[in-house]
C-alpha cells in the first residue's frame, strides 16, 4: 500500500491552475552490442505503471469553493483575512479600498439612492459568480493564500510489480512526480519528483525464512557430514548462521573450509527472444583454517568450536565462546586422530558468516558488487551459496603419503534487500523496548553501521501537536531504515519459552534436535493390551514347553472362537500361480461343430453320439 501526503506550501498568494502528482515505474536495461536483430538500439525502455492523482484542476466544479485539499493550515496575520482574493477581487483592490478614506454622503438626495443599491436583489446570470465577476473556470486559476495545503493519497500496489533494482546494465525505478500549474506567461511552472524504493518481502507463512537448509552426507566412507544453514533468506548486511557436524569415520583430516557466495544475473528483452547471461560472480565470505584464525572478507564473521575438534578439555568452554586461540591440531580440523583418542568423535562448529552491506560495497570493484534477488521478467538476479572443504586421506599405495581432495556443497539461497529487515516486515511488539532516535532520523539504507540522513521536509503536524493540550504519545518511534526502533523480534513459535529466554535459535540444534517442551510420561495413554499376551519366560524354559504352548494356543482357540465351529470346515489350497503340469483338462479332444449340420462327437471312449445342431 502506497500511502502518503503531498504539501503545497504557499509563502504568498499564488495564482494556481492546477496541482497533480504521479506514480510512475519504469525500466531500463542496456545492449552495448545493440538488440539484435538489427543492433541500432541500445536501450531497452518498458513503462511498468502510470497513475495520477489530480487534486486541484480550475476547470473542476468544486475549484470555485474549495482547494481540494485535505487540510489548509494558512498563516496568521494580515495578509489572510477570511475573504477569498479569487471571489470577492484582486488584493490590490481590496488594498486600495482599505487604504482609500471614506466619502462622506452631502445630500440626502445621494444617500437616499446608495442605500437602495444596496438593498437591490439581483439573480445571477450563468457563468456569473456572486460579485459579478468571472468565475474560476472563466479566469483559468485560483488564488490560493499563504499556508499550508496538504493532500492525501493512497494507492493499493500490485504484488506483481517488480521490486526496485540496481544493476551494472539494467534497473527498475519508481517515481512520485508533482506538477504545480502556475498562472502568468513568465509563470513556470513547479516540477518535483521523489524517487521511492520497492521492496519484495516474503509473506508471513513463507517458509523462506523458516525452512533451514539440512544437508547430510558421506565421503568415501571417510567422513560423515551433516551441514545446517537456518534459513533460506537473508538481507543484505545480515549474518548467514551454519552449523557444521563432521564425524570421522576413518583418519581423514580437513584443512580449510571456506563459505562462497555466487551471483548470476540474466538480461531479457523482446519477449525474452533475446537473452545476455553475465559472467558469474564468486566471492569468498569466510575461511577457516586448522593452522591459522579465520579470515572474513566483510567484518562481522565469527566461528566457534561446541565439540571436538582436538581442544583440551579444560578450553572448552573458551572455544564454545568464539575464542579460536585455543590449544588445537594444527594441521586438522577435527583433531589428531592418530595418537588423541579423546579427539575421536563429532566435530561441532558453527559459522556466523557476514554478507557485505551497501556502504561497503561501495568501495569495492564493480565485479565483487552483490545485488539482491529480483523475479523481473527482464532482469533476474539469483544466487548460491558454496561450502568447500578441503579434505585429505592416506593414500593406499604409500600409507605415508596423503591425498587431497576438495568436495563442493552447492545450494540455491535468496538475498533480500536491507530494508527488507525484521523491524519493516513484522508487526511492532507490545512491549515498549529501548527508546529510540526520533522519527526524523532516517539512514542510507537498512544495513547496520549506514550512514545517517535527515528528511528535508519537517513534520507538518509538528505545529498541531505543540498548541494542542493533549500530551503526546511517549514511546519508540519507528524508522523506515531502523532496526533497533523500539521492535522486539517475536516470539517463535516452535521454542518453548521463547520469550523468555535470551538465546536465539541456532541451526546447531536442528542437528542436535532436542525437546524444549517434552510430555510428561503419563500424557498419553498406554496401548491396549494383547489378545492373547505370549507364555511367560520361566514357563518356556524351566517348565514343559509344550505345556506352555499349548496354554498358550488353548487361549487363544477360546479368545477366537470353539473347536467345533472348525471341525466342519475344510481347506483348500488355491494355488497363487500356476504349476508346471498342464490341466487334464486340456487331455480331451475338441473338435469344432460347423453351423447347420449334424455331426458326430467323439467321446472319450470312441463311441460316436449323433447331436444335432
């Protein structure tokens, strides 16, 4: 929903025509090669949408009593009196009439005759307005005092429209564009225009978000792996958590893991008949090695070791807190597997990788910019996120020497933009939260550490509140590019006590899958019992077997029913498919009877019968 307020501030009296404000979209990709098939054009310009508001048009009916605005606010003083210059006349004649002395009446003969014209009743001919003047259609404007003239608007927007965007050849821009029709030949008129930002949010029962993404394998019957990345979306400036479970199934050893981002970006055009693929863009985000701290290309990455990996028991709870200055293997991730047998088992670690802003990619080389998902038609922008571990075995030939590979963990994952944060996307909690800045502050964009900006137009209603008696609502304000305004995340669902406790959900316990909220033992009802239970252990063995189970099937003959509704019944075995010896059946001769005549049938024996047909 596209809502907002135009204001026409007027600092004098200002003849008008009319006051209009657009919402245009458009796009625009470019073919530095040319479109083919004749290659003479070089851009590719599409109109998404155009829709106009006019609020004031002297041509309209209502113009001659009223601004079409939503709220007039005009100044005080004595340049606006309760008269309107464009009905009662121009403010140089009323200047002139309040300025000239008044005449004083020298015979009774001339006050005789003004005071019946002023008594005198007219009616009003057509296109006559009531001092006889031309009305604001026939002048073409209105005069409008000084003050403040604001208009309302409101547009329901389209869920197909495309998401504003950015690229090296191509964007998609939208724009509120007000025109102010000013009267006069060396009038120009007043042309302004606002740039707004777009932005595709996943709906509230997306499983974008929520849906991790779990992968599970093995290598070779070396390692096991199992990689968790807790969720599918992430803006941009955000951080991306991944759990890592690596279980050694033989002595493998990892040397490096590194997290890659990718970007393809697809240009269309002509129905999508003409198509231009970018080469692809592969940037490293983190890396971790077993001789050396992690390296993040963005600050902000961080990594922690839960379990194994050759730490000593005693710095456990170090390396579960981030500190990677711990005692550990320096030529294995998961530990010496030769000689530590306290290091054989599960490796845990977790990931928080860190995806570049907007500021900072600012000062990066065009080909390491990242953009966020599009779904435009002409312009499609999609991503992957890439794991590579480099891993290592004994070589079976020469057991002292080690072989290297490098196994790839690709998989399809969505970036949002900045804006596109918790704080915009869900509703504001109950609870009031830390105070924040106030509702003028605005930032460059909604990643963390942006620069900040300030709205060039004061608050209209600013005036209002200070000479009203009310107090004015004390609380966090909320900010378009604020994460931190007054918003606490909600609640979620699928953790017990969510609200209460501190700690977020982690992709390492979808690995782990623990019970926040197990059922008492005593919740659910037992099953039933057996029909007939089995004999008891000490019967079977100490005992008579054969007691035992004939107990148990004389049981179960008087649960199911008496011997002797059994003794009538016969069995008969249907054979399910068919033997090898052929049917008697087909022993017997068969000979075919022609239609009309009398033949003789053959019976087994030789014996001839006459039949007649």
């Amino acid at each position: 929903m596209l809502r907002g307020s135009l204001l026409v501030r007027c600092s004098k009296q200002a003849k008008l025509k009319s006051i209009s404000l657009s919402f245009k979209g458009r796009s625009e990709t470019d073919w530095p090669e040319g479109i083919p098939p004749k290659r003479v054009e070089f851009k590719d310009t599409t109109h998404i949408m155009n829709h106009t508001w006019s609020f004031f048009n002297a041509q309209f009916p209502q113009a001659e009593h009223s601004y079409g605005a939503d709220i007039v606010q005009l100044q005080k003083g004595p340049a606006s009196e309760v008269k309107e210059v464009g009905v009662t006349g121009s403010s140089f004649e009323l200047f002139q009439r309040s300025s000239s002395p008044t005449k004083q009446v020298n015979s009774s003969r001339d006050a005789k005759r003004l005071s019946l014209q002023a008594n005198h009743s007219r009616s009003f001919g057509k296109g006559e307005s009531m001092t006889g003047g031309p009305t604001v259609a026939q002048r073409g404007f209105k005069v409008f005092h000084p003050g403040d003239y604001i208009y309302n608007f409101e547009l329901p927007l389209d869920s197909r429209l495309p998401e504003s965007c950015q690229v090296d050849l191509g964007y998609v821009k939208y724009e509120l564009e007000a025109l102010v029709e000013r009267s006069g030949a060396f009038r120009a008129n007043l042309l302004g225009s606002k740039e707004l930002t777009l932005i595709r949010a996943p709906a509230e029962n997306s499983l974008e978000q929520t849906e991790p993404i779990a992968i599970s394998r093995n290598w070779e019957d070396q390692l096991h792996y199992d990689i968790v990345i807790s969720g599918k979306s992430f803006p941009m400036g955000s951080q991306v958590p991944i759990a890592f479970k690596l279980t050694p199934l033989a002595k493998v050893q990892c040397h490096r893991i590194k997290v890659f981002v990718t970007e393809n970006i697809q240009y269309f055009t002509n129905n999508k008949k003409v198509h231009r693929l970018e080469p692809t863009r592969k940037i490293q985000l983190f890396e971790k090695r077993a001789d050396s701290d992690s390296i993040s290309s963005y600050p902000g990455s961080s990594m922690r070791v839960l379990a194994g990996g050759g730490v000593p028991y005693d710095y456990r709870q170090a390396a579960a807190s981030g500190d990677e200055r711990v005692p550990h293997d320096a030529r294995n991730l998961l530990g010496n597997l030769e000689n530590d047998s306290g290091s054989i088992g599960p490796t845990e670690m977790e990931f928080n990788v860190q995806l570049p802003s907007c500021y900072q990619m600012k000062d990066k080389v065009k080909t390491e910019h990242l953009h966020f998902d599009t779904t435009y038609s002409n312009i499609q922008v999609n991503h992957w996120i890439k794991i590579v571990m480099r891993l290592s075995r004994p070589d079976e030939n020469d057991p002292e020497k080690r072989r290297h590979f490098e196994i790839s963990i690709d998989s399809p994952f969505n970036i949002m933009s900045c804006r596109a944060t918790q704080a915009n996307t869900s509703l504001p909690a109950y609870s009031q939260g830390e105070s924040a800045l106030g509702a003028t502050d605005e930032w460059e964009c909604g990643c963390p550490g942006a620069a900040l900006t300030r709205r060039s137009t004061p608050p209209v209603l600013q005036t209002v509140n200070a000479n009203s008696d009310r107090p004015s609502p004390v609380g966090p304000e909320r900010s378009w590019t604020s994460d931190t305004a007054g918003l606490t995340p909600p609640t979620q669902a699928h953790l017990h006590n969510a609200g209460q406790n501190e700690a977020s959900s982690r992709p390492m316990h979808l690995l782990r899958a623990p019970s926040f909220n197990p059922p008492a033992f005593d919740a659910d009802d037992p099953p039933p019992p057996l029909v007939t239970p089995p004999p008891l252990y000490e019967n079977a063995v100490n005992g008579d077997t054969r007691n035992a189970l004939a107990d148990y099937f004389s049981r179960l003959a008087d649960e199911m029913g008496d011997e002797d509704d059994r003794d009538d019944r016969s069995r008969v075995d249907i054979p399910l498919t068919p033997g090898g010896r052929v049917n008697r059946s087909m022993d017997i001769p068969r000979n075919w009877i022609p239609l009309g005549g009398t033949n003789h049938l053959t019976l087994p024996s030789g014996q001839r019968t006459p039949t007649a047909v």
